[in-house]
C-alpha cells in the first residue's frame, strides 16, 4: 500500500486527494504542491471530410464568396478560408474546389478588399 500524508493537518489523506506530489517541507512545516510540466499542444486540425459545409446559404449561386472592403490593410486583396480544407488556413488556398466538386457544395472565401 502506497504511503500517504495528511494535508494540511487535516487528517485528509493526500492521495485521496489526488495530491500524491504533496511533499512537506521540512524547514517551514508547509506542504509544497510539485505540479508537472505541461505539455506542448499541437496544433489541432478540423476536418469534415464528405459533408457538405454550407447547407443553406445562398444556394442558388455557384459558389458563395463574399467581400468585404477594409481601409487598413497592408495588401490589396486577402483571401480568408471558409471551407477548413485549406493547408494555409486561416488563408485560403483554393481547396475549396475540390470540396464543391466532391460533395455538391458551393463554399468560397472571404475576401478582404483595400479601399
């Protein structure tokens, strides 16, 4: 049986609390809470491989691309994914085509336009 300490004087065991790094120090009689390092993310893909994306909206055009005219931009036109098929997002990168070809679909970017 693994061996437990009291937290605090509490007579609460620390492994029943879950608190197994509780360690008391010896000099000051306070316990000290080692936690470990937390691990790097990786960056987290979303992907809805055969569905269609867009249901709904404007269905009638070929392909639903919307722009949008920005004042501060430091290039003239910016492409903005909307399909999350792109290997650039959250730039576009054309994928989209081959989503809308693939499943029926009629998803396009959002396009950012310089005044």
């Amino acid at each position: 049986m693994a061996s437990s300490t009291t937290a605090f004087g509490s007579g609460v065991s620390t492994t029943a609390l879950g608190l197994s790094s509780l360690k008391p120090s010896p000099t000051v009689g306070v316990a000290t809470i080692i936690f470990p390092k937390p691990r790097r993310s990786s960056a987290m893909v979303v992907r809805a491989e055969g569905q269609i994306i867009n249901p709904e909206i404007r269905k009638t055009e070929e392909k639903v691309v919307d722009s949008v005219v920005v004042t501060e931009l430091s290039k003239p036109l910016t492409a903005y994914c909307r399909c999350w098929r792109s290997g650039t997002f959250p730039l576009c990168d054309g994928g989209h085509v081959k989503h809308n070809k693939g499943t029926g679909d009629n998803v396009g970017p959002l396009l950012l336009k310089k005044q």
